[in-house]
C-alpha cells in the first residue's frame, strides 16, 4: 500500500464524525431504485435508509468495510478489476470442463521460464503507515489499550512479501506461495500509535533454486517523511520490528517448483545477509531432524525440570482455593471456528491469504494471553512457523489457542518471594519453586522492550483445516506468539495483577513446556545477534 493510495482513502472517508456516508458508496432504497434526488424531508423519519446510515455508528462500520475494500483491490483495480471470485469460479469451471487443475486464476500458463540474476534494488518495495498524520489510517490499526494493533500489521507485512517476491521473479510469472515465516520480532515499543508514521519496506536477501527468503522491516518515525524512500534514506535507527519470510515458487501448470531468478550481492552488506540467510537455511534443516522432542528425548536438565513440574502439578490438584495466578495448561486453551469466504483470498488463486491466517490466530491468541495474565499483553516475537496444508475457499478453519510456557523476568538483585503452591501467602509478586530459571534477562535500560518485572507468554496456536466434503480436518499449521505482561499496572499498584504461571500436568503438556523454552532460548539469542549487530 502506497502513502498514494492511503492519502486516497483518507480523502474518501471524512476524518471528522464521518457526516456523510455519501461519499463512500450510492444509496439504494428498499427497491433497488438510487434515492440520492429524494426529497430533504425524508431525512427527518428517524427509520429512513439514509437517517439511519447517517448515524455515526453506522458510518464507522461502513467506513471499516470500505477500508478492508480499498486493501484488497488496491493491486487490481488499475487491471479492470478481473479477478473477482464470481470470474474466478467461472475460470475453475472451464479449467474442470478441459480435465485441468490450476492453482492459479490470474497466472494460468508460464510466459517464460528464462533465469536472471537481479539485484535487491531490483525486489525493493516499501508501505507508508501515516499514523500520524491520517488519523483514519491510525484508528485501523489501533487496539483496545491505544497501542498498535500487530494483527493488522502482521497482513499488511505477508502482502508486501508477496509483492517483493513477484517483482524479484518477474517476468516469469510461477504461483508465490508462503512456506515458513522464519520469525517476527519486537525490537522497542510504540507506545502511542497516533506520534510516529510507520514505513514497511523490504527485499530479497536469498535464493535457493526455487526459494526466497525475504527480510522486511518496520520503522516508526517521528520525524518528517524523506522525499524518497529507498534502503539509502531509511535509518536502521528507527526500526522497531524486523520479520523474515520464505517463499517458493511453482509452476502453476505442473504443480512442481519452478527455478527463479538469481539473487546478485553488489556490497559487502548483501553478501554478509546473502552468507547469514544461507547459513539459517542450512541451521532450520540440521535443528527439525537434531532437536525434535518426537524423536529425540529431552536432555538431562530439561527431565529435571519436567519432574519438578509434574510434582507440582500433583501438589496443586489437591489444593481446593488455587492461586488465581497459577493456571493449568489445559485450563488456558481459547478455541475459534471460521469458515473461509472469499474475500480473503489470495487475489490470483483459491487460497486463503496468508497474512488473513496470521491476523486471525494472532487475535486468538492475545484472546489467550490477555484471560490467562488479565492484562493488556503486549507483542514480542511470532517464532518459525511452516504452512503444512493450503486453506482453500469454502473449507473451515479451526483454531486452538494455549499458553504452554511462561517464565518471569525480575530485577536481578532483589528478590521476589519463592514459595509452593500450597503458600497462603502467595501474591502478584510470588514465584514458585518449580519454575526454571528463566532464559531472558531483564534489562537495565529503561527504554529498553524487557525493562520491567513481568511474564513472558507464549502462546502456541494450531490450525486445522476441514473440506466440506470430509469428516477430517488436517493440520495446516502451528503459529507461536510470545506476548509480555508486566507485573504492575502501575508504580500504584505493585503486583497488580502479579505474575502468571502456568503448569503443564500430562506428558505431552510437560514436553510442549520444553519446546517453548527452547523456543524461548532462541527468541534471547535472537534479540542478543540484533543488538550486537546493531552495534557494528
């Protein structure tokens, strides 16, 4: 999305009161028939169309809708607005009618299948998120506790992958689809969506044979806008967020990967993320055949630790009055149901877009983070996840959402009261004796993300995925969120509402506990790489 087309919606949609629904869509009257040269007194029947949609209320839903509109069509309303989904069921039809199966309505056959080499300047592509100077925009993207609402963030960064991925394997046009979201990670808070405009820009830093890897960041300026917008003229001063994303190519016809163009380092700084990205590469095989808990045992620190869990667990299912701040694993799961419609669809297949599946789990998962630590949590990182299975339009999406790791982070030299969970005198500020030590540290400069006592989450969302014609649903992903509450409301209010914990009780809970430590081990050594190579 370009600051172009968001000053467009802006216009579109008055920025105070929305008086005048209008200027979004033409009104039809109960028959069918525009009633735009009705007569003036007709506004005066309070249950008239036109008195009704006038009411602010109405406006700011219509307004919503026609925000989500102006999103989705953006790429293709310069082409006439041909892939909609009545032409893209039309397409299908042909295609069963002549024996084929296409993944593809907008790219049906190969144009080429010619090899480039092509720079990052080349896949280079940028949004403009005017938060502070559109006060529309920003109420899009705002959330309950007026900080900024990652869901919507987390769609529009899976969209611009997208465009980077296309404008890198132009102009042979192959199926992009998105294998693995490597990671997402929170680097500093903005606090005040409303003082800063944010830029997303990103490129290409690796090709395999069919593979891309794509490394996107977000940055929050509080100062003006530069007059161009390019890798040169954005400071790594203001980057708040990074993400990297997987894509591969097929070939639309065949259903088998496709070659794409070659990625060319000019600098010392794309061959150093060009060297990085490979090693990663080779790091992510080695780890899912060397660290997968189905295969291999946990080791003997870690069986230490599910031991004094499962103690635990057995001390706390005989105690009558819990600690409200000691919850079992089980006990935190949310659950969501959706059926797939169409209009968050991949605009050139069948499938659900990818950045729709990462807004909706995010959600489910806050929902969870936010019940089991009754605060307003606040986003650290989205871990390495894969899409196993497509979504396919017309299938039905479940979604279960459960804290299986938590760990506390306080002041090193003072110390919070360690008690079992049978202590009548457990409160906010209590840690209990079977929890491990935590793998993150607090840190000692208040501008800093982790600076204040609080709880780690982390919350793992599995995704299955149901044909209509089947009783079966299949696994389509897992998506890990890890979110952070603080220990105090405020300086007023000390261990209000305190720390979280959270106690596995059965095998399989106890070794997912394991998998998010580990999990939150990497998130550490991750954010200890980024500060040090932002110190080079």
């Amino acid at each position: 999305m370009s600051s172009r087309v968001l000053n467009k919606v802006s216009r579109a949609i008055p920025t105070r009161g929305f008086a005048n629904l209008k200027s979004l869509r033409p009104f039809t009257t109960k028959n069918g028939v525009s009633n735009n040269n009705e007569k003036k007194n007709n506004l005066a029947d309070p249950t008239s169309e036109e008195d009704l949609a006038s009411r602010p209320d109405a406006n700011a839903t219509t307004s919503t809708d026609y925000y989500e509109y102006k999103r989705v069509v953006r790429d293709s309303t310069n082409k006439g607005f041909a892939a909609t989904w009545l032409n893209a069921l039309a397409e299908r039809q042909r295609q069963l009618a002549q024996g084929k199966v296409i993944d593809s309505y907008s790219y049906s056959h190969v144009n080429s299948t010619d090899v480039i080499d092509k720079t990052r300047q080349d896949s280079f592509a940028f949004v403009v998120l005017p938060f502070r100077d559109d006060p529309v925009v920003a109420d899009f993207y705002v959330n309950a506790a007026g900080r900024l609402r990652m869901g919507q963030l987390f769609q529009d960064l899976d969209s611009l992958a997208g465009k980077i991925a296309y404008q890198h394997t132009s102009p042979v046009e192959p199926m992009i689809v998105t294998a693995s979201v490597d990671r997402i990670y929170l680097l500093q808070n903005v606090n005040y969506i409303a003082d800063v405009n944010v830029i997303l820009s990103g490129s290409v830093i690796y090709t395999g044979r069919s593979s891309m890897e794509i490394s996107i960041s977000a940055r929050a300026l509080r100062k003006e806008m530069p007059k161009v917008i390019s890798e040169e003229t954005l400071s790594d001063n203001d980057i708040f967020m990074t993400a990297s994303f997987t894509f591969v190519a097929r070939n639309p016809e065949t259903h088998k990967s496709m070659a794409i163009n070659r990625l060319l380092p000019l600098n010392e700084r794309e061959w150093m993320d060009f060297k990085r990205a490979e090693s990663r590469m080779a790091a992510k095989k080695l780890k899912a055949s060397s660290m997968d808990l189905e295969k291999n045992p946990p080791t003997k620190i870690e069986s230490g630790i599910i031991h004094q869990l499962w103690s635990a667990s057995k001390e706390l299912a005989q105690v009558q009055a819990r600690p409200s701040n000691v919850i079992f694993m089980k006990d935190t799961t949310k659950k969501s149901t959706m059926f797939m419609q169409p209009q968050y669809r991949n605009r050139h297949s069948y499938m659900i877009f990818g950045g729709y599946l990462m807004r909706q789990t995010f959600e489910l998962a806050y929902c969870a983070a936010a019940s089991f630590s009754h605060a307003f949590p606040r986003f650290v990182s989205l871990d390495s996840l894969t899409f196993q299975t497509p979504v396919p339009v017309g299938s039905i999406l479940h979604m279960d959402a459960t804290v299986v790791y938590t760990e506390h982070l306080h002041v090193s030299n003072s110390k919070p009261k360690v008690a079992s969970v049978t202590d009548s005198a457990i409160d906010g500020n209590t840690i209990f004796h079977f929890q491990p030590t935590p793998v993150n540290k607090l840190s000692m400069h208040p501008g800093d993300f982790l600076s204040k006592p609080g709880t780690l989450i982390q919350v793992k969302v599995d995704t299955a995925v149901q044909e209509l014609a089947s009783e079966i649903s299949n696994k389509s992903g897992s998506f890990i969120y890890s979110f952070y509450a603080p220990r105090d409301i405020d300086q007023e209010h000390v261990g209000q509402p305190g720390y979280a914990t959270v106690v596995p009780e059965s095998y399989s809970e106890m070794i997912e506990y394991i998998q998010g430590r580990r999990r939150a081990a990497e998130t550490a050594a991750y954010a200890e790489s980024i500060k040090q190579k932002t110190k080079l």
